[in-house]
C-alpha cells in the first residue's frame, strides 16, 4: 500500500562503496499519527511512569531537549508544529478563540495531505484548535472528556481507515496549571496519559499496521510552577519522539524545532513543503545527513504531488 521515497545520499555518510554515493531507500508510512502531550516537559515525561513512550522513544529517536516558538503558549505552538512556520509567518501570537473561528490562512500539514488524497482527522481536547480546521475534508472532533476521550475517537478513526491523524492530549496542561508542574499529580497524570498512547499502539498492533505507521510524540510547550509563556528553558523545552519506517532506532538528534514536525511528516510523505517553512525534516532520524540529497523539503506547494501507491 506504501510508496517508496527513494533517497540518494551524497556523502558518505553511511559509508560508501568505492567511494561512490550510496543509495538508500526509506519506506513511506502508510499512516501517520502525531500525539502531541499539552505542556509536557520532556524531564517529565522521563520521570513519570509512562512505559509505552519510553519503549517507542527507545524503537525510534528522540530528542529530549527540542526547541518551541515564543511565545509557548498552546496556540501559536501548535500553529507552528502543525504549518511548520515561524509565528511571525502564520500570525498566530494570540491564545484565544475568536468569534465564529476563522482558520488560519497557511496550509496545515494535513490539509496538505488531504489535498494529495489522504485521508486525515484532527481531534482535539481544546476547543480553539477550531481556528486549524481548514477544509471540511478534514474529519475534526473537539472531544470534551480529555485525553482518553481523545483515544476512543482515535481508535475509531483507525478502524475507519484515516491515514493522518493528529491527537491532542490536553490533560498534562491542566494538571500543570492546576497542581503545578513536575508536582506529584502531574507526573502521575502523565502515566493516565501513557496509557491512553498505549491504546493508540494496541490498535495500531491490532490492525497490523504498527510497522507501517509513523508516530511522533511532543508537546507545545512546557510550564513551570503553575503556568507557562516565558523564555524560562522550562517553558520552552519540549520531547520530540518518532518512531516508524525508515527511523534509525537510537539515532541521535538534536537541534529539533517544533516546526520541524510539519516539516518532517511533509518529507515523509514525499509532500511539498509551503513557502516560508521554518522547520526543517529531521532527517538524523532516518540516518541522513541534514541537507544531504533526499534530505531537502520539496519546494512550492502548487507543484502539487499525487500521492504513491
Ligand atoms: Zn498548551
């Protein structure tokens, strides 16, 4: 069901034969699933009791340390993770709701999947994620009930065959806000969390499509004492986890940006990038080297790419 991206590496970068240029293929997920944990720092999620992330992060790559937009608050964040642009560039630098929920203008990486024919579903557990549904297509849940709410619609998305999925897990935020982060009740709202990512892998399992699916966990910001928005690294330090086809287990990363997630899943589909992209595919993942050929976004979303089968 799955295309092949076909990746030419212009550096010796795995080792070379003869001192020519190797070829890599990396296999194209047939599904793709980004879990993004609302205010999760990532010195928490090493603490906490969440065994189905450490095992993911420990099959694919993580970068602990990675980097999100100012301000970290969760709508310019996700903005920006899901455009893979700046702040300045989607205009996103509010945190509210605005009457009638107008969509921001720059394409989402999944309108932009949907627009090459993939099926995709957005749910959320914050109702101002209205103002990313940009196109009817998209299947969209506002589910009240937090984050296994959040997973029952998910796991019904996956027997209903959507391709690209994004979850949001509202619940770390709240308890953040409301018990403080790194306190007791927040790490242990982490593992609640954990559990409901594990339901997420079970069906995956389930389904036999664990092997073809593309997971990147991380989060929008993270917090301290009871709130978040500042410059404080505890603010804006966030996990950025993948695992799938073509990830290198135990790669190392580092630099990751919250853009970067658009930007990888855009590579990953072999989709083209919008103008302006702040985010860069985070190619380490996969054993290529940062701007290497096979390693460049695709220029120009008018070009548009029909989806490999
Ligand atoms: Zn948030």
């Amino acid at each position: 069901m799955s295309g092949w991206l076909r990746v030419v590496l212009s550096l010796c970068w795995l080792g070379c034969l003869g001192g020519q240029p190797v070829e890599t293929v990396i296999p194209r997920p047939a599904r793709v699933i980004v879990i993004s944990l609302d205010g999760a720092r990532p010195d928490a999620l090493q603490q906490a009791d969440m065994p189905h992330l450490r095992r993911l992060a420990a099959a694919g790559a993580a970068d602990w340390a990675a980097q999100t937009v100012f301000p970290p608050a969760t709508l310019p964040a996700h903005t920006s993770m899901l455009t893979g642009l700046a702040v300045a560039d989607h205009g996103v630098d509010w945190n509210g709701t605005n009457p009638g929920c107008p969509p921001v203008e720059p394409p989402t990486f999944l309108t932009l999947a949907e627009r090459a024919g993939w099926r995709t579903a957005f749910v959320s557990g914050k109702e101002k994620f209205c103002h990313l549904v940009q196109t009817p297509g998209m299947d969209y849940t506002f589910a009240l009930a937090g984050d296994r709410s959040i997973t029952d619609r998910a796991l019904a998305l996956l027997d209903d065959g959507y391709e690209v999925i994004f979850l949001h897990f509202p619940n770390p935020d709240y308890f953040g806000h409301l018990h403080g982060w790194m306190s007791d009740i927040y790490l242990a709202e982490l593992g609640q969390s954990d559990a409901q990512i594990g339901r997420v892998l079970a069906k995956l399992e389930d389904l036999g499509l664990a092997a073809q699916t593309l997971i990147i966990i991380t989060a929008d910001h993270g917090g301290h004492d009871f709130e978040h928005g500042t410059r404080r690294p505890e603010d804006m330090t966030i996990p950025w986890i993948i695992a799938g086809p073509g990830v290198l287990p135990g790669a190392a990363l580092a630099g990751v940006q919250v853009t970067d997630t658009a930007a990888t899943i855009l590579w990953a589909l072999g989709l083209p990038s919008p103008p302006k992209l702040a985010g860069r595919p985070v190619c380490a993942a996969f054993g290529l080297a940062a701007d290497g050929l096979g390693c460049q976004p695709s220029a120009g979303v008018d070009d548009a790419v029909g989806r490999a089968r």
